[in-house]
C-alpha cells in the first residue's frame, strides 16, 4: 500500500457485538461485495460480473472498490433478514476549494442493503452513493448505484442472477451504466 494502491488491502476494524446487532470502525468490505452471492463463479476475477463492474468504474462488486476506508459499518439481522449500513470518509481529502469555500466532503460515501435468505431462496439489494471531487476531471457529481440479486437452489443446480444501475459513473454527469448477468453453479 506504500504506492497509494488499495488493491492488495483487506479489512481491519474494530468494534462491539451484541444483541444490537454489530458495529465496527475502521476499513470494511462495503454492502456491495456481497454481491458475489448472486454470481456464478463467486465473484472471482474471471468473473465478467467484476471485470465489468471494475472497468466501468462501478463498486458493487468484489474489486478493491468495494472496500472503504475510515468507515463505520452497522449489521444487524432478524430471523430470515440481514441488513447493514455504512458510511466512509474515505482517505483522499484533498480540502479543494470550491466556488463556496473548502470541501472537506470530496470522497465520502455510504452504502445500504436488505438480504434475504431462507431455504433455496435468496435475494438482496444493495445502494451505494460515492461522492467524486471537485477536482475530478469528469465531473463533480455523486455516483449512486443499486443491485438487485436473487438465487434459488434447485439442489442439484443453483440458478443465480444480478441486475445493477450507476448513474453519474466516477463523478461525469450523465455516465449511466447497466449491467446484468445470469449464471448456474452445479457442485
């Protein structure tokens, strides 16, 4: 990480469990890793679902992208739901002065998810929200993005599948983006 690159970075937090559910501090996968749930080669790196995502600029998906920095992550789950809620500061402020003053805000980011999971059936869906700077050469705009995903386990094949949205993609106004896939996984 001496070269600035995240890529090889994995999660370090701490935090407090209990029946409140989990809270932690510090760098977490955000709601959007868990995507590789609904891929059908895991979310490896011979996924398409993550090359795509990953060179679209996209985070919901298992790259270095879904990992934040000086974040705060809530879980918490009841019976057959799950859900988590984050929020990053991110570690590139860079305090660029605006056309109203300095912007201690340029990289912050928060993220939400419901899952479901019961028997065969699962399905979930994500939101991400990811400010770019001022200074950003494509825009200044916040890229959001969502996912649904859903799998159903037929026992001897497992059918799976993703649909996601961004829009204003790495902060340039009107970069929309759709991907979707559909796979099986056989054991």
């Amino acid at each position: 990480a001496a070269s600035g690159d995240d890529f090889f970075t994995r999660q370090a937090y701490v935090g407090l469990k209990g029946g409140f559910g989990q809270l932690t501090l510090g760098r977490h996968e955000a709601p959007g890793y868990y995507i590789y749930e609904f891929d059908g080669i895991g979310g490896s790196g011979a996924s398409a679902l993550v090359q795509v995502s990953n060179f679209l600029g996209l985070t919901i998906h298992t790259g270095a992208r879904a990992r934040w920095s000086n974040s705060a992550l809530y879980t918490g789950s009841y019976q057959a739901v799950s859900w988590s809620a984050i929020y990053s500061a991110g570690n590139n402020e860079t305090d660029s002065a605006g056309p109203n003053g300095v912007d201690n805000n340029d990289d912050d980011r928060f993220g939400l998810s419901l899952k479901y999971a019961s028997g065969p059936l699962s399905a979930t869906a994500i939101y991400h929200n990811v400010k770019y700077n001022k200074l950003n050469a494509l825009g200044d705009e916040t890229q959001k993005e969502w996912a649904l995903g859903a799998a159903y386990d037929f026992g001897m094949v497992k059918l799976v599948g993703s649909y996601q949205q961004g829009r204003d993609v790495m902060g340039q106004k009107d970069r929309d983006i759709d991907v979707w896939q559909v796979g099986t996984i056989i054991p």
